[in-house]
C-alpha cells in the first residue's frame, strides 16, 4: 500500500492507479471487481478493519465487496441512491444502460448483492471524513472530505485516466457508465470548489493540483 495522507493508503493494483481501492483509517473505501478480492485481502492482512463504505455501486467499485465483507465479518455502507443496486439480486444491471460494455461488466465483474448495514447521507462521518453526497455517475454516489488537511475521494465523479485507451489526464466518466451526466458535472463543480491538496480518484493517479481540477472543471459544458 501507498500512504497518501495521515492514516489514508491506496492499495496496489495492477495496472496501476487502474481500478482504485483506499483505506481510511479502518475503513476500506471500494472493492474494485469480483477479481480483487485476494489482493485487496492480502493488502489488509492483519489489519482490523471496522467498516467497508463505497463511492457508489458499480461493478468495478463493488466488486468484491461481498467476499470482503462475509470474510472479514465487518457491515457495508454506502449512499442512500445506490442501496437498492448492491443489495437486489440483478439491481446493478438494472441501475446500467444497455450496451455490450455493461454486459461484460456484469459478466465477469459484478460481484453478488450484500445488506446495507449503514445508508450514508450528507455530513456522515466516516473515519474522519464526511460524507459528501455527488449523484450523477449513480443515483447514490458519495465522496469522502477530510477538510482538515484536504483530502478527497471523490469516486468516479472525474476520472485522472482515460478509461477507455489509459492514457492519464483529467476527463469525465463515460456517459455510457454514467445516467445523468448534467447531475454528475453539478457534483463535479461542487467538489472543485473545495480546493482539496489530495484527490483521490476511482480511476486514475491522485492529483496534488487544486488548480488544474478547477481549471478542468471549469472548462465543463454547463
């Protein structure tokens, strides 16, 4: 694991800042796919572990959330819009437009339903952060600010990669993941105006540059 901020870590992935997992504190943020579970376990060995909260319920986020959460004997959280995709049998195929590409996602990514201990709502804390609720890329996504120093994990709101080549750089989700992207760049421009020193992407290397988030937000369609 790398060691972004006090107490947050990112988890080794491969490739790369690809498919993001965190730890905050004693809390695992995201799960990547149904493929993660042993990394993402082998990372966290012999840590306890209080808590695993998601950004949203996508199968590249929930992946392996059930395994995890039956494993370590520890509750799911995640935000209010997002509950009925990840506890519904089927409930993420149906939160996803039609298209081969949510197919295969659902194929070989998506992992099984799990209970939602905790529903998460604005001004939740959660290790330290509050939970800041930014709809768009899902009905329920949520993103994690630590105010005291700046740090964000702002899910999929923006991504640090192109998801579809790989090639780094800023850039919105894809519209094709992404049911009402008026709403996700409203999410966006509010997030930006915080000014965070460290933001934490689902896909993508963190940014350390308030400036060039603002400045790529601001540059959005209105």
């Amino acid at each position: 694991m790398k060691q972004l901020a006090a107490g947050v870590h990112q988890l080794r992935g491969w490739p790369p800042n690809a498919i993001n997992v965190y730890l905050i504190g004693d809390v695992l943020i995201d799960a990547a796919t149904r493929q993660g579970e042993q990394r993402i376990l082998k990372q966290i060995a012999g840590r306890k572990l209080s808590a695993h909260a998601l950004t949203h319920a996508h199968p590249d986020h929930q992946g392996s959330s059930h395994a995890i959460c039956e494993r370590l004997q520890i509750p799911l959280w995640c935000g209010r819009g997002d509950v009925p995709a990840m506890e519904t049998p089927g409930g993420i195929s149906n939160s996803q437009a039609p298209g081969w590409l949510n197919r295969l996602q659902q194929r070989f990514w998506t992992g099984p339903p799990h209970p939602v201990a905790r529903v998460l709502v604005e001004g939740d804390e959660v290790a330290g952060f509050t939970v800041l609720e930014t709809p768009g890329h899902s009905p329920g996504h949520v993103a994690y600010w630590r105010e005291a120093d700046g740090v964000l994990i702002l899910g999929d709101v923006l991504n640090n990669v192109n998801v579809m080549t790989g090639i780094p750089g800023l850039h919105e989700p894809p519209e094709v993941f992404t049911p009402d992207p008026a709403r996700n760049r409203e999410s966006a421009r509010r997030l930006a105006k915080l000014r965070p020193r460290v933001t934490c992407f689902g896909h993508g290397a963190p940014l350390r540059d308030p400036g060039k988030l603002a400045d790529f937000v601001a540059r959005m369609p209105g």
